[in-house]
C-alpha cells in the first residue's frame, strides 16, 4: 500500500449528544459542512475528544456512518476512526464496519488497563488489528498522557517496519520532539507522522510537519492556518505571536474543566453539542457565563472559526 502523507488541520470532532445525553447524529451534517467550509481537510472521529472511549459499540458505528454519509463522496476530506484499545476484538470489529462504509483509515492506541510492556507487543497488537481491513490504512495513537504507555513511536515504527504494509504512521499526541523527529526521518520520511498537540504546533512545523489532528481547530482553524502561513513565509515573529494566541485559548480549558469545554468553545460558534458524558466535568451556567467574558478578552471573534 502507498502510503499517503495527510497535510492541513485534521479536525477531531466533538460527539453531539442531545439535552438528554442521548447521541444526535443529525447534527453531524451541518458540522461536516461547516469544518469544510473553514478549510478543514479531515476528521478523526470517536477519539479523545469524541468521547470514544465514553460511548458504546453501536454508537460508534453510528457516528461512523453518519461521517461517512457526509463524506464519503469528498476526495479532499478524509475521516479516520478511533477504534479504542482495551478488546481487540471490538477493535478489528470496528475497523472491518469502517471498511465496509467506505472510510479512509482506522487509528489504534495502546491497551490500557493490561498495558503493552514493550514496543514488540505494542506491534502485534497493531499487527493483528491492521491485518483484519489489510487495505486500509492504520496509525498507531500516541497519547501516553491518557493511555500511560509511553512506549517511544521510533521503536514502534522499526518494530513493524515491513511486518504491516498498511501501518501509515502515527497520531503523536506528545512532547518529545527527539522521539518525534527520528520518526519523521525514519528511512527519509516513510511514515506520516501526524501532530496532535496543538499547544506546540509551531515546535512540530520546525521538524517538518505538514499534517495535524487536533481538537480546537474546530473552532479557531483560521488561527493556526495563519499561524502555518506565517512559519512558511518565514516570519516567526507572528508565528510565535499566533501560536501564544493558541495557547492562552487553550489555558481556558485548563480553568474551566478539561476537554468538556471544547464543547463549550463549540457554543461559541454556534454549535450546542450537548455535554460530556460522566466521569467529565462539565462547566455550570454561572461558570459559563465568567468563561464567555475569558473567551471575549482573547479576542476570540479574530480567529474563530465560522
């Protein structure tokens, strides 16, 4: 298999549930439509911020296939789904249903509650979710803030170099940039090696990044494609400026709960996802009205999406 280096913001969206918690797939037209229309070139659906690990088997095949109902005749927007980690078994499930509707890829983190000890396991647990969709491709999911292996990808990637034809590369939810760049060099760039902390966008265009996934470009994807135009023509002065925006809107995350308030930001541009499912926090409506005020003090109305 070709393996196809993704470029541009990879949205990762947020799952709509409505008032009562229950999944509402009607809203995910209207929200493939609007990442479209604010130059989003893919979505990587069930994951962290998708709640993946929050929502049942069925449910995920749902919002898989309300994706790809939307998407599936667009060459120039690729949705990949998260499958999970815990049982292998529901994992090569959903990645065979992912095949069968017609989506681009299928992603795969570590096991966490039996972890990996090592980058060979970590391999044939990849290996024998990869070989069940063998014309698919499949990244590995490095988050170790959340799933606690912090296996090094380096050693993943030379661990199944040549033994999985469709592995494509990795989703680098992390901060060592060693370990980052000797996977981007790895036999000069073989493996798409996908960034996903938008906080440190910048340090990862430095090494060579051309492909993202993240959670705020769903709603301030003008920011970082200015921030992207400005390392390219060289003018790091704004870079830094644009990526310092970047964090201070993420800081509020940080204030206000964690990842429920990107859903929060989502109401900001005018998308009530409903809230994240227990154990998330989620913000109060005398919290949210204090986060508004934050959100309006970032100059949020610049560089937001819409």
């Amino acid at each position: 298999m070709k393996i196809e280096h993704l470029q541009g913001l990879i949205s990762a969206p947020f799952t709509p549930f409505d008032s009562n918690g229950k999944l509402d797939v009607s809203l995910i037209p209207a929200y493939y439509t609007f990442l479209k229309r604010n130059g989003i070139t893919g979505a990587f659906i069930n994951g962290s911020t998708g709640e993946g690990v929050s929502i049942t088997l069925e449910e995920k095949k749902a919002v898989a296939q309300a994706w790809a109902d939307c998407s599936n005749t667009d060459a120039d927007f690729k949705v990949m789904v998260f499958l999970g980690g815990t049982c292998l078994t529901d994992c090569i499930d959903l990645a065979k249903h992912a095949y069968e509707i017609g989506l681009y890829a299928v992603s795969l983190t570590a096991p966490f509650y039996f972890k990996p000890a090592n980058a060979e396991t970590l391999a044939q647990i990849c290996i024998k979710v990869g070989e069940s969709v063998p014309h698919m491709p499949l990244y590995y999911y490095h988050i170790p803030v959340l799933t606690g292996v912090n296996v090094p990808m380096f050693d993943l990637i030379q661990a199944l170099d040549g033994k999985l034809p469709n592995f494509a590369g990795v989703k680098y939810t992390h901060e060592d940039f060693m370990d980052y760049q000797s996977c981007m060099s790895y036999k000069d760039g073989k493996y798409d090696m996908l960034w996903g902390r938008d906080e440190n966008m910048l340090s990862a265009l430095v090494l060579g990044a051309k492909g993202a996934v993240g959670s705020t470009f769903n709603y301030a994807s003008p920011l970082y494609y200015d921030l992207i135009a400005a390392f390219n023509a060289n003018d790091l002065v704004t870079a830094r400026a644009l990526q310092q925006k970047s964090i201070n809107m993420i800081r509020l995350l940080g204030k206000y709960g964690g990842i429920s308030v990107g859903k929060a930001y989502m109401k900001m541009v005018g998308f009530d996802l409903g809230e994240f499912r227990l154990p998330v926090k989620n913000m109060s409506a005398d919290q949210f009205e204090l986060f508004k005020k934050d959100v309006e003090s970032l100059n949020f109305e610049d560089f937001k999406s819409k």
